[in-house]
C-alpha cells in the first residue's frame, strides 16, 4: 500500500525531531525558559546527525 507523501514525511525520525524542536523554538521566542532553549537544540542536534548518517549511508 502506498502512503501519501505527507504520511510518509512524517515517518522519518528525524522529519519529527524536527518538527519537535521547531514547536520548542517557537514556544521559547514567547516564554524566554532556557529549558525551551536547550530541549529545541537538543532536537536540532539530533536532527543534524540523523541526517548526516542518512547522507553517509547512501
């Protein structure tokens, strides 16, 4: 069965790391928590890794 394109984006990890990290950056421009700041940067770092190994692999 073939997912359409927007489920199948939602699939990848770090698609929804991502997206998780972009919810904490947002909700950090209004609450100015350093704890936002760091659970975002967490997020994006795993996101840059991920994908990284992703761009290795082939």
């Amino acid at each position: 069965m073939k997912l359409p394109s927007s489920v199948r984006f939602f699939r990848k990890p770090d698609h929804i790391s991502f997206l998780i990290g972009l919810a904490f950056i947002i909700i950090s421009i209004f609450t100015y928590t350093f704890e936002t700041k760091l659970i975002s940067f967490i997020f994006f770092t795993f996101t840059i890794i991920y994908e990284t190994y992703e761009i290795s692999k082939g």
